[in-house]
C-alpha cells in the first residue's frame, strides 16, 4: 500500500470537471485508490466523479491518496506527477460578476421613484415584464406519477435498460451539440457512467421498491451529500445530479407521466440557477419576456442564445434575493441590469415610456436594415457584425448586418474538454453561411492562450498575457489543433464565401508560415479531392504596431486586413487596458493612434487591397466621423448597433469627415480631438435653440420624474442628445442643490452638459399641475446647453425667462396658446434668440 499527502489548489475545490479528470487518470490502474480530505475526514473512491465530490474538498484542505494494489508503484508515480503538475490547472476561478457597488447607479427617473430594484449584470439587453417562475428545480417530494411496484428483476431489468437508453441518447446529442451544451452533456453522461452513481442505484433498488423509489432515494442522497458542502459552488451541483436523475425516471416510464418543468403558462421571467441551452429551448419564446441567472457568464452558450432570441438576460443576481417575487410580476431591465420588483402606477409609467422610446427608435431604424451602409454624398462603408457563434448569425443579418466582420472562433475552444473535431467546426460554419445567405463571412482562426486560457492545453499562466504566447504564436505547437481548423474553414467554403483572417500577426515570417500551411491544408483536400473555394481570401488582424511600419510588404502577401482597435491601442500606447491604474492612457482618440490608422488605411488603398475595423470602436457614434473620414472598406460590431450606426453614417459627409480627421491628427491631446468631435457635431445640424419638435403641450405626466424623463428622451428622439439618462441626472444634480420651481405655476429646470449635443430649449405644458420642490408647476420650460456652448448663455436665458415669468401677460400667453409654433414665436420674440 502506498499513499501521499498534498494541498488542493483549485479555486472551487473538487466539483464534476476536476473530479472527471482524476476520475480518467485512476481508471487507467488496476489498484484501488482512494482519496481522504483530512479536514471533513470524508473518503471517496477516486475512480468515481461523484464519490470525489462527496468528499467537499475545498481550496487549501490537505487531503491523502491511498493506494492498494498490484500496479500501485506505476500507479503512484503518475498520480503524483497529475496531482504537481497538472491538477492545479484543471479549474479556473468562477467568472466574477461585476458587484453591486461597482455598478453605474440606476437613472435618478427610476430610482427616486422605486428602492427595490435588485442589481445583476447585463448580458443580453432589453426590457421585459413578466411573472417571475423558477424553473430548472425538480422536486422529487411532489412527483406527479408513482408506478406499481413489480418483480425485483423486471425493476432491475428496466433500470439497466434506462441507463442504456439514456447514456446512448445523450452520446447522439454530445456529438452534435457544441460549446456549453456539449460540456453539460458530457458532465450528465459522466454522472451516468459513474461508479458510485450505479451503485447507489442498486443499492436503493431493493425488494418492494420500484425503479422510480430508486432513482429517487439516489437523486436524494447525492442532494444530501452536496448540501453539506461548504463550498456553495459544490452546493449548486446537485443540479446535475437532479436533472440527471428525471432524465432517467423519462426514459424509463415516458414524457407522458415525467413532464418538462419548463412549460410557460404567461409573460414570465424565468429564474434559474444555471440553465442549459437544451432547458433554454424548451421554453415558449413567446411567453418568454426575461432570464434571470444565478451564473453564468457572457460568453456561455445558453447567454448566447438568449441574445439570437432578443430575451433580456442578467446574470450574477445573489442567492434567493428574488425568491420573495416568485409568482408576482416584475420588470426585468437588462439595459440598466436591473430586476424592479415594486409595480406601482408610476413605475408602470416609467416602463410604458420607456417601451415607446425603443418602439420609436426601432421603427425608424428599421428602414436603415436592408440598407447599404452610406454616406450622405454617396459613399460606401459596409456595416458589419461581430459574433462568438453560428447561432448568432440569423440574428445579425436580421438586424441590418451587410457580413459578418470577425466570427471570433476561440469561443469554440473555451468551457469543454477537448478541443472541437473537423467535422463539428465544418458544420458551425456551413450554418452560419446558411444564414448569410450569400454574404461574406470573415473568420479569425483561434486566437486563444495568454488572456483566453483552455485547459486541455495546458498553456502556462504568464505575467503579461497580452504580450506572451497567444494566438499565431502557439500555432506552430498546436499544429493539428490550427490544420483542423484551415481545414473545416475550406471545406465550408465549398459553400458560401469565407475568408481566413489570422490574428495577432507581428512580422513576415508568422505571415509566410501561416501561407505554407495554408498550402499543405489546401495540397491536402486536393488529393482527398474535397471540394473548396481556391480563391478564398486571406487576411490579418492590424494589432501589432510593428505591422504599420511593413504594411507594404504585408499587401505583396495578404488579401485584406482588419484593424482590432482595442489591441492596436493598447499596444501601440503600451497599456493594459485590464490594469485600473494606467487605463487613463488607454484612449483611441489619441492623435498618434489616429495618425497610425491613417497611414495604415492609405497604403492599404495605394496597394488596391480591402481593410475594415472590428473593434468596439466601429460602435461608437461620436468617433463615427473619425471613422468615415478615414476611408475604411468596412466596420463591425455588435448586431444590436448596426442600424443606428447606417443611420449615423447616412447623415454625414465623407468629405466634410475627411476634414475633421485632418484637424484632429493635428491635435496635441485626446482632450482637443474630443472638443474637436463635439464642436463638428454641434456644426453638423445647426438645429435652432428653440424649434417646434421640443415643444409638448398638454401632456398627462404626473410627477417631476416624468416631466424629466419625457423631455431628455424627446431630446434623444430628435438627435439632440445620445444618452437621455445621463443628461437627465445632470438636470437633478442642479435640482437636488435647488429647486427650479419658480411659483406662478412655472418651472425653469436646466443644465449645462456634455450629454446635450445640440443645445435646446424644451417645453412642456401639462393637462394638470404637479408638485415640483415646495410649489406647483403645470409649465416647464427646460434649458439643455452643450458644455461646450459659449460662456454662461444659459444662465443669462435662466435670468430672463425669470424675470418674464414674472409679468401675467407673459404667463398668460404661454398658457393660452393654441399651439407650439405660437409658443415658439413668443420664447423666441421675447428672449431675443
């Protein structure tokens, strides 16, 4: 007998994935072999995943391994070597949540009107009201079907067969599942397969019980188990083994009797722990208005079809804070990552304007869908999208997406045991060229290791992964891992128009590699004679600053290129943009940046190639101009963006952007280039200080906060501002200083910001007075002056409409106006605009 002493270093103890790889490892041997956590004093059978989980091992407990047997000595040295050098890194910390405090505060609209919002983290954004329903939860207490017991054989027979049955049915959806729903299958399948899971089986299938009273006593054990964990990571796995567990009481006895919990009766929010995308599917997308995650992360596979389907989604809510709301409605909020449970009339109102704003603005973005992406003088930029995912593509193409810019394909790779087989990856891409339709599909072969870790890789952790051993650089050890994925890319390409875009280029050498390979993957097909496009493009990603200065070069090789803003300007600044301390240098309007872009945009063209951007800076409306002005083929970005970014692009001039760009890589400061952008926004409408589309008569509004809310969003409606709530609270922080209620049934609200792009004076005449401060206003005059606007205008407009209000004439014809113009007529006379 044999035995050694170590310390667990996995940040969520042993739970199904480490457990499964110990589990491998210790099958391989004849001894048995058992593992001991000294700390709880619980054993466990170390060739069985579930009796592994039954010992609650948890980061830092000492913990023995006992082996006896006729190959113990053999056995010993690899579990030694496993446990030193390869066990500390079959986990990885939980995807952390941003907390509560760190997030933004909600708009002062909503929150001076509710204190019970639960906060989360946005994954999938949208609005949405609904019952809230739990689901994922199976209660074996309250089973609707209990079956006659039988013969002790025939229930022994019956429970062999439902093993079978449902290993060999989760094998089938294994290996056409892909990504998360593939990791969840193969953790189910493993749980089936597991030693001590068919032992307890048996053990609790005795005389007078039936298979059902078995599998039940068993899914309770397991849950009796894992409860006792001190680990609430190893708490929640008891999921598995439930679900599991049903899985097998269907098989055996049929839908019929063993129904899906997951049948949606009304609007809902659904409120799960963990979710899987096969559960997701289930679910009525008609009657599903929300998702509510206890886990997950933004790149989980049941996250990512929560965003194809449009389902507002949260993640990272805390445990049981809306187990209070279970069955009572709700608004689930994932554009502000919030869950307002307080249903009162004025939050109800808040949410109906809010439902009208984004009704608008879809509806007049919508026209821009089937649109090319163009400027007002006629020229082109094609508009296209980001995805992680074929199940995203339909999606993006519905939303106005012109291609898909950059297919990210490492998420493939990440959250599974293996990495994906030729066959699964041909197949994700033929699907997502089945949604374009005939539209091109740029793919980045796998840019993971250094900030993007898998596990089976077992790529060493670095210091400054941004700069270390990641992408092309690891593709030369990973070969077979980089051929596999050439190879699945041009046999799709038989199908549709893919390119091969590889990232993190540095220098001509990666490039002329990258071509060789290419050229044995093609040589390859060719003898198998496997049909592919041989003409199919070839291009790189612009994010290495050595690249700029070779990019001539580069063009003699390569098909096309795009830019990743993100690297390229922490790289070119020297900045990790992931470090709290030097984010303040991390800023794309940086002159040189924007000096580099241009060079590198310019010999691009000279050389008759094609070069796009998939950055996030592609989104951003107020660099939109920079943008244009530059002269790109292309941007991307997310899908959700792309029409109001045609939209953006339609109203601007190409030549008058070309301008702005030259005077802005003459700037000093990213400061100057800001100013520079506001200034040519204040310029591009010229809209009138007072204009009838920001005059509102005799509207039903009934509080303060909403007088507020429905001008700053009429100011949003008409182009004057990008971000309503922002302004908004800069008009409550003069408010909560004082009120601007005047008295004689006026209020006079106002600020100067940065959030109004076009200065404005809004009114709005009520049906009925409301409270505003200590007096009553049923007339808003409401003063929005860009920060960048000269001097202290707004404060002189303040003083002058105070001192009218003061006269009854004034006052009187404002009220007994007919109409907006002739509000507009009088402001305009008597402030003398």
């Amino acid at each position: 007998m044999r035995s050694f002493t170590f310390s667990c270093e996995l940040p969520n103890g042993v739970h199904a994935r480490p457990a499964g790889h110990v589990e491998t490892l210790c099958n391989q041997y004849l001894s048995n072999i058992e593992w001991q956590n000294e700390r709880t004093g619980l054993s466990g059978n170390a060739k069985s995943v579930l009796s592994l989980i039954g010992t609650d091992t948890l980061l830092g407990d000492t913990c023995m391994i006992t082996i006896d047997g006729e190959d113990e000595e053999t056995a010993l040295e690899a579990l030694q070597s496993f446990i030193t050098n390869e066990f500390p890194h079959c986990d990885s910390p939980l995807e952390k949540t941003q907390a509560n405090e760190e997030q933004q505060p909600l708009p002062r609209n909503l929150s001076n009107l509710t204190k019970s919002a639960i906060r989360a983290t946005s994954v999938s954004s949208g609005v949405g009201r609904g019952v809230v329903v739990k689901v994922g939860a199976i209660n074996f207490d309250q089973l609707p079907y209990l079956p006659e017991i039988r013969a002790l054989e025939e229930e022994k027979s019956e429970l062999k067969s439902g093993l079978a049955q449902l290993s060999k049915t989760i094998e089938v959806q294994a290996n056409t599942s892909v990504d998360t729903e593939s990791e969840v299958l193969a953790a189910h399948l493993s749980i089936l397969k597991d030693e001590s899971f068919a032992q307890q089986l048996n053990t609790n299938l005795v005389e007078g019980r039936s298979c059902a009273q078995a599998v039940v006593a068993t899914a309770k054990h397991y849950a009796e188990q894992l409860q006792k964990s001190s680990s609430q990571y190893l708490r929640e796995r008891e999921l598995d083994i439930r679900d599991v567990c049903f899985q097998l009481l269907q098989t055996i006895y049929g839908d019929e009797h063993y129904t899906s919990q997951l049948a949606l009766t009304e609007p809902s929010i659904c409120m799960a722990e963990d979710l899987t995308p096969s559960q997701f599917l289930e679910l009525d997308k008609a009657l599903l208005k929300g998702l509510v995650l206890t886990h997950g992360g933004s790149t989980s596979h049941t996250v990512i079809l929560a965003r194809s389907f449009g389902i507002p989604t949260v993640v990272g809510m805390k445990d049981g804070v809306l187990e209070a709301s279970i069955g009572q409605e709700v608004y689930l909020d994932a554009n502000l990552g919030a869950i307002v449970t307080d249903l009162k009339e004025p939050v109800v109102r808040y949410y109906e304007q809010e439902n009208r704003i984004i009704s608008t603005v879809r509806e007049r973005q919508a026209a821009f869908k089937d649109t090319q992406g163009m400027t007002h003088d006629g020229k082109k930029l094609e508009v296209a999208a980001n995805i992680a995912h074929s199940v995203e593509a339909k999606s993006a193409f519905e939303s106005g997406a012109e291609a898909i810019g950059l297919f990210r394909t490492e998420m493939l790779y990440m959250d599974r045991k293996s990495a994906p087989k030729e066959d699964e990856l041909y197949n994700i891409f033929c699907q997502a060229l089945d949604a374009a339709s005939g539209r091109a599909i740029i793919v980045r072969t796998i840019d993971i290791g250094g900030d993007k870790p898998v596990d089976y890789l077992n790529i060493p952790k670095e210091n400054n992964p941004f700069l270390g051993y990641r992408a092309v650089r690891i593709y030369e050890e990973f070969i077979d891992l980089f051929k596999t994925q050439l190879r699945a890319i041009l046999r799709a390409s038989a199908h549709g128009p893919l390119k091969i875009m590889i990232p993190m280029i540095s220098s001509m050498e990666e490039i002329l590699w990258v071509k060789d390979i290419l050229a044995e993957v093609r040589q390859e097909l060719r003898k198998e004679q496997v049909p592919f496009d041989e003409k199919i493009p070839l291009g790189i990603m612009m994010e290495v600053p050595s690249v700029a200065f070779i990019i001539d070069q580069c063009c003699e090789e390569v098909d096309f290129f795009s830019i990743g803003s993100n690297d390229l300007t922490q790289y070119l600044m020297a900045v990790d943009r992931d470090n709290a301390k030097v984010t303040k240098h991390y800023n794309s309007l940086n002159p040189a940046f924007l000096r580099t872009l241009d060079h590198v945009v310019n010999e691009v063209h000279r050389h008759g190639k094609w070069i796009g951007l998939c950055g996030e800076l592609g989104a951003k409306g107020s660099v939109l101009p920079l943008l244009v002005g530059l002269g790109l083929d292309e941007i991307s970005m997310s899908a959700p963006s792309i029409a109001a970014t045609k939209e953006r692009i339609s109203k601007l001039d190409s030549r008058e952007c070309r301008q702005l760009l030259n005077k802005a890589m003459q700037c000093r400061t990213p400061l100057e280039v800001e100013h520079l952008l506001a200034q040519f926004r204040l310029a591009q409408t010229e809209a009138p200080l007072i204009s009838e589309d920001c005059i509102k008569l005799d509207l039903d509004l009934r509080s303060k906060e909403e007088v507020i809310k429905t001008l700053a969003d009429n100011l949003f409606l008409t182009g004057r501002c990008r971000y309503p709530n922002k302004l908004a609270d800069d008009l409550w922080a003069r408010e909560d200083v004082f009120s601007t209620g005047l008295g004689f049934g006026f209020a006079i609200p106002h600020t100067k910001s940065e959030h109004i792009e076009q200065s404005a004076v809004s009114v709005c005449r009520l049906a009925k007075p409301i409270q505003w401060g200590d007096e009553e206003a049923q007339f808003v005059i409401m003063l929005t002056l860009n920060k960048h606007a000269a001097g202290d205008q707004h404060m002189k407009i303040f003083s002058k409409l105070a001192r009218k209000i003061m006269h009854a004439e004034f006052r009187d014809a404002l009220f007994n106006a007919q109409s907006s113009s002739e509000i507009e007529q009088k402001l305009m006379t008597e402030l003398e605009l």
